[in-house]
C-alpha cells in the first residue's frame, strides 16, 4: 500500500536552474540587469503548445490563485479519468520566438476523477472542490530576479493515454520589483465569459439563465470556435470566448506579452485582482502599483472592482502613466466576495449587470453602499463614466476597420512613422502634391471600439477619429491621451485589436496578418513618453 499512498500525497517541488544561465555577453552592461532581457536570451521552446487539445474535457484543471509571489506557494487542481497525468510549466515570453521556455522538470502525477461541482441554482453559481492538487513553491532569490520571473506561466496537462491536454493559466508577481511597466492581465474578464459547467455572466453562452456569481474555483472553458480549441484553459490569454459570427477568435494579451519582451522592456505582471488588492511593499511600504513607472491593460479588460478604480486613479494622480491598450475598459462594476468553500478571498465575482435591481444592495434599503451596485459605471446609482478615468469609453462592437492617426497628432507621437517627416521642406512638398495627411492603421480597429463622450478630463487629446460604417451610418472611434498634474500620460487606442499590429501570433489559424510598422513606432513613442515623464518626476527638485 505504500507506493499508492505516496502517488496521492501532495507533491511540493523547488525547481532552481542555474542563474543567468545564457547570459549573452553581447548584452550592453547598461541592460544586464533588465531581467526581461536576461530571461529571454535562455533556451526557448515550442513545445508549451497544445497539439491535441482536450475539446471534450478530458482533461482540465484550475489554480487555487489568480496569481502567486514569488516565494509563495500555488495549487493546481486537475481532473481526469485517465490513470496519470504529467505537468509542465512554460514562462511566456519572446524567447527568439519560440514563445515560451520551461521553468521546470515534466511532474508526472496519479490522475484523478473530480466530483461533481457545487451549485447555487438561484444565482447560476457553479464552485469546483476538488481534491489531491499539486503544490508548487515559487523559488525566490532576492538577488536573481530571473528566478521564476515575474510573467504570464502556462501549465500544460497531458494526459497518459489519450494524449489530450489543456492548460492551467497564472501569474507570478514579483511584488518587491520596481519595473518599469506593470502588466495587468484582465482574468475577470476571462472569468465573466468563461461558461464552464454552463453558466457565465451571460445569457448568450449560459446554458439557462446567465449567472450572478462566477467562481475561480473552475476550469477555462474551450472557445467555441473548434479551431481555437488549443486555447482551452487559458482563458483570453492565447484565444477568446467570443463566437465567431462575432470576430476572430484571437486573443490579445500574449501579442502584447511578446512585443514587450521582444523588444527588452523592464515588465513585471499581475492580475486585475492584484489591482483590486493593490498588496503593500513589506520593503518600501507603498502599494505595489506604485513601484512602477506605467501600468498597462491590454484587449479586453471589462469588469472592474470599485477598488481597482480606486487604486489605479491613485498611481496615476502619484505620477504613474497609464495605457490602455484595450477597449470596452471598467465597462461593468463587479464586486469580489471569498471561495464559499475554501478562506481564500477574491475568488468570487459578483455582478448583476442587466438585473442590477436583484443585487443584494440594491434591495436593501441602505444608500450607502448603492455604489458598489454591479451595473455600469456609467450609469445611476454608480455615476462614475469610464471616460473620466481613460479619456473614452466603450461605444459598440462587432467592428472590423482602419485606425486612422491625422497629421495633426503631436510629433512625439508620430516619430518613426511615416509622418514624422511632416516638418520637413521635402516632405512638405510631396505632402501638398500627394495630399498625404494621415495614417491608416488596417485592421487594428476592432472588434469592440470606444469614443470620447462628455466626461473625459479637460485637456484630452483626440489623436485619431476613425471611421467605421454601422448599418448606413458612419461612425467613429478615438483614439486619446492626456496628462495629469502629477506627471502621468494617460493613453487609450480605443480599440481591442491594437496589439495585433504589434505581433503576428494567431496568423494564420485565427486571423490574417496586420503587422503594421506605424502602430510599432507607436507605441514605442508612447512608452518612451510614459517612462521619460516619470523619470523628470524623479529628477525634479521640489
């Protein structure tokens, strides 16, 4: 009896390579210590992807965290009838292109049949209790940041005799860092649509009434376009829940991820609940938001916590630049309640949305609490209008056009790009003779799309009004930014698909290629701006 009994004990691993270990030697001394540059010089691999993806849930499983410190521990819960099951954990990343590289040896573990999820039949609400997870121990050494780096990790789950297999998606945070970019992955966002065991905060993919409650005590879901069927467990991370009669199946964030890392920016991560949390530094005491030069939401990032708003209105009022590289951004208030089976809080989300009269504050006679009533930030009794934090907000969706940047935009803005001559006599004269005014950005508007409204702050910036038909109308989309007095540059593309044009992962299964040099330039005109700034707030003499 001894060998099974040790098959079903929860196995705790540390995992720890060697440091540095494909330091390149060309790397400037200035950037040698960038972890992002360091970490993605090591060995890449392909191998992170899903080649027989688990369509019919054969196996699946979730994280006991949205997100894990490092030095802190995490579990992994997996359900499957097959015998055993191995698990192996990639780092995503650029890594020379391969996208990923492996953090640490194969686990092979006992497979194990889950019971059946608890139900709340009043609410929709579905919560796993499952048993027997695997124990991982972030290893953390102060003095090597690329120890289990702070990133987006996938574990892969293959199972031993069908060779299906889906993934676990989390975070590790490396609260302590002060990174230039603070990365925020919108996991609340994958939740709401996520529609495992039938239920989601909709009604269109709910198999009866779309839930109030949502738990991360479950699995991610399939997409249910077949051919995105290799995203499954990662939530938006790789693909999207979106019908395909709606837009591609493509995700957002991992573009992003790439780029970023591609290019050597100093980026940690964390998730919307981090936001929400906003932990405190044990080392400098401040808010972990804080510790960093911009914070970045990428794609979709729609349901937003009252204390998310909170903490990130006060990074930007302290100086911290913000980039919304998304659209449909803090469209819908959720409040976070604790695992009714587990202490963990923040694992539930609550949100009423259409049927805000049901929610428990709104039916109970207490004013004082009305805002924090899950329905649009925009309207009664939360009034409290995306825009006046991001500069627009979410117009419509089911959109696919051209981002257009007029001529007009400022020059800091169009450096690089193919209107950043516009100053220059021989420009000027082909400028008049071609009448050449402005950047089209194809494709890169869509599919949800915002616009400026009436609440924006007084010094915004519209830097593009794109046009795009709706039935025999045109309208338009924005694209804005503004400026605090602390300092901060608040940026929004007013378009999900931004990142799109900033790396090709996707093409061709889900999408065509809108790689676009412009929207590049872009973009690295905007973080320059957003780190530049808060580099002069640190050199400036009070």
């Amino acid at each position: 009896m001894l060998l099974p009994a040790l098959f079903i004990l929860i196995f705790t691993i540390v995992f720890i390579p060697e440091k540095n270990q494909a330091v390149d030697v060309s790397i400037p001394n200035d950037q040698r210590n960038n972890p992002i540059i360091v970490e993605n010089i090591k060995p890449g691999t392909t191998n992170w992807q899903l080649t027989n993806p688990a369509s019919r849930r054969e196996i699946e499983g979730y994280a006991s965290l949205t997100s894990v410190n490092r030095g802190d521990e995490i579990k992994f819960f997996v359900n499957t009838k097959e015998p055993s099951y191995t698990i192996a954990i990639f780092r995503m990343g650029w890594y020379g292109g391969a996208g990923g590289r492996q953090i640490a040896p194969t686990v092979i573990r006992p497979g194990v049949k889950q019971p059946p999820p608890i139900v709340d039949r009043s609410t929709g609400f579905i919560e796993c209790d499952w048993i027997e997870p695997y124990v991982l121990k972030i290893p953390d050494d102060p003095d090597d940041p690329t120890l289990w780096a702070s990133g987006i990790y996938l574990a892969k789950l293959t199972a031993s005799v069908s060779g299906k297999q889906s993934y676990i998606i989390f975070v590790v945070r490396d609260d302590r860092r002060p990174s230039d970019i603070l990365f925020q992955s919108s996991v609340t966002t994958y939740q709401a649509y996520n529609n495992w065991g039938g239920v989601s905060l909709y009604r269109w993919n709910s198999s009866g009434q779309q839930a109030y409650r949502v738990s991360f005590n479950r699995p991610y879901a399939a997409s249910p376009n077949r051919a995105a069927a290799y995203g499954v467990g990662a939530g938006e991370f790789l693909t999207n829940f979106q019908p395909k009669r709606r837009t591609s199946s493509a995700g957002w964030e991992y573009n992003m991820l790439r780029w970023l890392e591609r290019n050597g920016y100093d980026v940690t991560y964390c998730t919307d609940v981090d936001t929400h949390e906003n932990h405190l530094d044990p080392y400098s005491g401040k808010p972990i938001l804080l510790l960093h030069k911009a914070f970045v939401s990428v794609g979709h990032d729609e349901y937003w916590s009252w204390q998310m708003r909170q903490n990130v209105e006060a990074a930007r009022d302290a100086g911290v630049s913000l980039g919304f590289f998304s659209a449909n951004t803090s469209y819908w208030q959720i409040r976070f309640e604790s695992s009714r089976i587990t202490p963990a809080i923040n694992r539930i989300i609550v949100a009423y949305k259409e049927n805000a009269a049901l929610d428990p504050y709104a039916r109970d006679e207490d004013p004082s609490n009305d805002y924090l009533i899950t329905t649009l930030w925009r309207k009664k009794p939360v009034n409290y209008p995306e825009d006046a934090l991001i500069g627009v907000m979410y117009e419509t969706f089911q959109v696919n056009a051209d981002i257009v940047i007029n001529q007009t935009a400022p020059s800091w803005l169009l450096a690089n790009t193919q209107l950043s001559q516009r100053h220059t006599q021989a420009f000027l004269y082909w400028y008049r003779k071609e009448s050449f005014h402005s950047i089209r950005l194809e494709g890169l508007l869509g599919y949800e799309v915002d616009r400026m409204f009436a609440n924006a702050p007084a010094n915004t910036i519209r830097v593009a009004h794109s046009p795009f038909r709706r039935g025999r109308n045109i309208r338009y989309a924005d694209m804005t930014f503004y400026t605090t007095d602390s300092g901060a540059t608040v940026f929004a593309t007013g378009s999900m698909q931004w990142s799109w044009g900033l790396d090709d992962y996707n093409v061709p299964q889900l999408r065509p290629s809108v790689l676009n040099t412009d929207a590049q330039a872009i973009t690295r005109n905007i973080l320059t701006q957003m780190l530049d700034n808060s580099k002069r707030l640190e050199t400036k003499d009070y």
